[in-house]
C-alpha cells in the first residue's frame, strides 16, 4: 500500500513520499520535500500540498484500524499555517486503543459519530509549519454483527 500511494498520482506529482504505514494499520509517517513545482510565490512549500500530505491518512488508518463492520468518511478538513515551510516537512499518525474504543461506545447503537482528528506538519528543527484538522464521519454498519 505504501508503494501504491507513492505512485498515486496526488502524491507523486506534488512531491509527497509516504515513509511507512505500520503493519497494523495504525501509523503512517509522511514527508514532503521542497522542490520547485511544489513551491508557492514566496517559495515556500504550497499549501495545497501541505494539505494533500495529509489527506488521506485518518480516514485510510481508521478504516482498517477499526475493521470492516464500520463505514468511515472524510466528513470536514481544515489547515491552519503556523509557519513557512521550508526544506523537507514531516507529519505523523497514530491511532491508539483509545481512540479505537471510543469510536466503537459511540457508535455502538448505530448513531454516526464525528470525530475530529489532528496531525502537526513539522519541518526539519521540529518546529510546527502547519496544523491541519480531519473531521472523520464514522458509523457501525447497519448489518454489522453486535460487538460483545
């Protein structure tokens, strides 16, 4: 899968390399170097590809995270710029148990639940360049046997 979003062409054509996804679905870590083509006016990194770093990655981990007895959606995104980027950026993903438990009590009963999920874009010196903020829509699917 890691190649596979290499070579997606939203990723390859705006510089962006997908460094790992963990063997359990519940990590990924992503950079995005600075090249030319990806470089706004002022050259620093383009926002659209600091948003596109990080897409798809909460909603990807989540649906194999949680299992097949769920639907789950980008529902809602949002990047604040806290700094320019420069150089090669990173950002991080980690789902963990409690994220996992929290989305099954809510949804247990078959509501949908909206969660949101947040990831820094980090350059080199750790500094935070951007945050950016993936609302999730997530519900247990309808002929989903009851957990127990």
């Amino acid at each position: 899968m890691r190649r596979l979003l290499n070579v997606w062409p939203p990723f390859l054509f705006a510089g962006v390399r997908v460094r790992a996804i963990g063997g359990d679905w519940r990590s990924a870590d992503v950079e995005l170097r600075a090249h030319w083509w990806n470089r706004n006016y002022v050259g620093v990194h383009f926002g659209g590809s600091l948003f596109a770093m990080t897409d798809p990655f909460w909603m990807l981990l989540t649906i194999h995270a949680i299992g097949s007895d769920y639907i789950v959606w980008d529902r809602a995104g949002e990047i604040e710029f806290l700094k320019p980027g420069r150089g090669t950026v990173r950002a991080t993903f980690r789902i963990d148990d409690a994220m996992l438990d929290e989305i099954r009590a809510a949804t247990a009963g078959g509501e949908k639940y909206l969660r949101w999920c947040e990831t820094d874009v980090v350059n080199g010196d750790g500094d935070v360049v951007a945050r950016v903020r993936k609302q999730l829509y997530i519900r247990r699917k309808k002929d989903a046997p009851a957990s127990g």
